[in-house]
C-alpha cells in the first residue's frame, strides 16, 4: 500500500486551524509571560505572527507544500511581533526551507522539515535559553523523527508531536528557573504547543472544542521582578545584498533579546534596549526601515501586573 501523503492545501488549512485555536488561548498564555519579560503579550503576539502568516496563503490555491510554506514563512516575518513572534516566524522558515521542491509530503518529509524548523530557531537567537519554546520545538521534532522512522503516517506522527510538546511544557519550569519562582509553564512553549494541536485536529479531522490540553495553566505568582527593563523595539530592514550576520553581531553587541533574522533582501529586527535610536542609526545605514515599532517595557511591565492583581482581587470576592 502506498503511503498516505499530504498537500499544500492541507498545510494550509492545518495552520489555520492552529491559529483558530491560538486565539481562543490568547489570554492563558498572556498570563504564563515571565520570561523574557513579564509583559503579558506573548500569547498576543504569536497569534499575531501566526495570522500574518495564514493570510499570506490565505487565497492560494495551490496544491504546492514548498509555495504554501514559503508563502506562510514570509508572511510570518513580515508580520512578526515581539521575542516569541520573531521565533515562531524562524520556525515556520526553517520548516519552509525543509519542504522546498515538495508538492506532496509523508510524514518522514514533515518530521525532517520540523527537524530543520529546531535548528533554524536555535541558530536565530544569539544564546539560546532552554526550557522555552525552543526547548518544546527541539523535542517535538525528536518525536516526529522517531515516529516517522517507525514508518507512522501523518496523523500518527502529529499526535506524537503534541504528546511530546505538552510533556516538555510541563517540564520547563524544572530547565528554567525564573519559570519555577514563578509558578508557571513557559509561554512561548505553551503557545507553540496549542499551535502543534491545531495542526493535529485539522490532520485527524478532529474537532477542536472542548480537548483538554493536560497542561498546567496556573497563573503566575507575585516574583521579585527587575525594576526597569527600557525598550522594546522592532523594524523591517528592507535592501539588496544586507549583511545578516553582521547586523546580528552588531545589534547583539547594542541590546538584550536580541533577534535579528531573515535574508539579503529582508530582515526583521527585535530587541530589547534603553538606546532605540542607536539601534536605528545603525540599521538606517544598512537598508531602508519600515514597520518601527518601539514601546517602553516599564509601561507594559506595569499594566500587565496591575491587571494581574486586579483579576486576583476579584477572584477574592
């Protein structure tokens, strides 16, 4: 018997059925945000990232996996917002580079595009921190490999993709210890879990209401928090021939959380810093800025945990 595979349609359809299912998680996973900073956005912001990318294939209609992805990732990066967007986007670009050339795919082909999907996060991020979402997204793409060496189809490789996500976003707290201060699981971890189980439900035709995910949602508990954290800032660089790695090493050398990713012609840039305009001047001298984005992290910090202990106040009464 011929083994079952998929095509670009059916991608497409999986990642609009994650992002359904992101946006009704959007809140849980806001309030998991600790780390990097506790601002609250994490779940807004890959659900954001995740809609630019469905709306980029939104009207296509081919049958082609290597265009649908493309498409997606670009739109991704485009779109991209905050640490745990820019991360998604490399995500979803090192899973478009993994299927190029494929119309169709088996499940060996998904789980070696995942495969590449880790590496490619990995190597985004200047110091990669364990028990994050890279941490779920390296195990998970471990478990497809595994599964489709057995000679799983699809659907069984996605169930043991998200079987292994939720086991790693429980374990995160015990890789990262800010998390377990805390009380929580890791956000971005979380997010991207709820991201492998949409996929899963439009791959097993499956409905997503009422699942339960077997993941610890607890809110997070009051922390000693850093008392100033300066700005959070994000830009398109637009150009011909930009030099990457030299703008990563550069800007790393200029801020904190640093993610500066995408290729010759694209790059997107986010970071944490208390000199946003240094950070400008220099990208201005290597292409043309768009989509600046810059917001004081203090605000943010402050709004978050005032709504927390609010929500908490109520819950008393």
């Amino acid at each position: 018997m011929a083994e079952e595979r998929f095509d670009g349609q059916t991608l497409k359809q999986a990642l609009k059925s994650a992002e359904v299912l992101l946006e009704k998680r959007i809140e849980e996973i806001n309030a998991l945000n600790v780390f990097p900073v506790p601002d609250g956005d994490t779940g807004i912001n890959m659900y954001l990232t995740l809609q630019s990318a469905t709306a980029a294939v939104e009207s296509l209609s081919t049958s082609s996996v290597a265009e649908i992805s493309a498409k997606a990732a670009r739109g991704a990066l485009l779109g991209a917002r905050g640490n745990s967007g820019v991360i998604l986007s490399q995500i979803l670009r090192g899973m478009a580079k993994g299927l190029e050339m494929k119309e169709r795919i088996s499940s060996f082909d998904f789980a070696q595009a995942l495969r590449n999907a880790s590496d490619t996060a990995y190597r985004a991020i200047a110091q990669p921190v364990e028990g994050t979402i890279i941490t779920v997204m390296r195990e998970a793409s471990e478990a497809a490999i595994r599964q489709a060496e057995r000679g799983a189809n699809l659907k069984q490789t996605m169930a043991a993709i998200v079987s292994q996500a939720r086991k790693t976003v429980k374990r995160t707290p015990e890789l990262l210890p800010m998390l377990k201060e805390a009380g929580v699981v890791d956000a971005g971890g979380k997010g991207l879990f709820y991201i492998f189980l949409g996929m899963k439900d439009f791959i097993s035709q499956r409905m997503t209401e009422g699942e339960e995910s077997g993941v610890s949602s607890r809110k997070a508990k009051s922390s000693k928090t850093q008392t100033s954290y300066g700005f959070d800032l994000q830009f398109l660089v637009e150009g011909d021939n930009l030099p990457l790695q030299e703008m990563r090493d550069k800007i790393s050398s200029m801020g904190e959380s640093v993610l500066v990713v995408g290729d010759e012609h694209l790059i997107r840039v986010h970071a944490h810093t208390w000199e946003p305009q240094a950070i400008l001047d220099y990208g201005s001298t290597k292409g043309r800025l768009t989509d600046i984005v810059m917001e004081h992290m203090d605000e943010q910090v402050k709004t978050f945990q005032e709504a927390r202990a609010k929500a908490k106040t109520k819950r008393r009464w």
